[in-house]
C-alpha cells in the first residue's frame, strides 16, 4: 500500500467515523461503547459524554489479554469480559460506536460478545 492509499483510507474511515458521531451521544443511563483497532490490539471503552468520564474499558494491553491477537475470537472475548464489568456497575444498555469501522469482523464478534454477557444495544 503506498502512502497515498493509506491516508486515503484514513480519510475515508474519519468521514465514516464523523457521520456515526453525528448521531450517537453516551448518557449515563445509556453511555457510548466505542471501539478501535489496530494492528495489534484492541481496546474498546464505554464512555458518558455528558460527564466525559470512562466508566468501563478493556484492551489487549491488558495483562491477562496480552497474548490475544486483534481477530474475531480475541474480539468475542473482549466483548465478553467487557460486558461482565459492564453488569457489575449496573450498566445493561450502550450505544454501539464502531468509529468509522465497518461493522464486521473483529468489530462484530466485539458487539456479539458483549450482547451474549447480557447488555443491550
């Protein structure tokens, strides 16, 4: 990939992201749940904008997830172990932030992963 097609990309991917943020606002009944990806890892937190607070995060930096890989069953893990901190603050609804990303793949099995803990979107 040249450098151009890479900010390319970018671009295109901070369009997308700017589109879903027009609309998606974090409360504290129901915060915003974004993701991000990279080469390497994954982090994913649940944020209340009102407040600009992070209530509940997890990433593979973390020392228990750091032999995990950023693909589909590392990203249903971290979907699970975030869903459960979520229910242990009370928390059983966010709205889904899948910064720019299409919504497939490592960001799906995020959502899929949370949803099986039992939190709602």
């Amino acid at each position: 990939m040249s450098v151009r097609e890479l900010s390319d990309k970018l671009r295109k991917r901070e369009k997308r992201r700017g589109h879903v943020r027009k609309t998606i606002n974090g409360t504290m009944e129901k915060p915003r749940m974004s993701v991000y990806r990279s080469n390497l890892h994954l982090y994913v937190q649940v944020i209340d904008d009102m407040a600009g607070n992070t209530l509940a995060s997890v990433s593979t930096l973390e020392q228990q997830y750091r032999s995990l890989r950023p693909n589909i069953q590392s990203g249903g893990v971290i979907g699970e172990e975030l869903g459960k901190r979520l229910l242990e603050k009370g928390i059983t609804q966010v709205v889904f932030d899948r910064n720019g990303y299409k919504y497939h793949g490592v960001v799906k099995a995020i959502a899929d992963g949370v949803r099986k803990a039992g939190v709602q979107f």
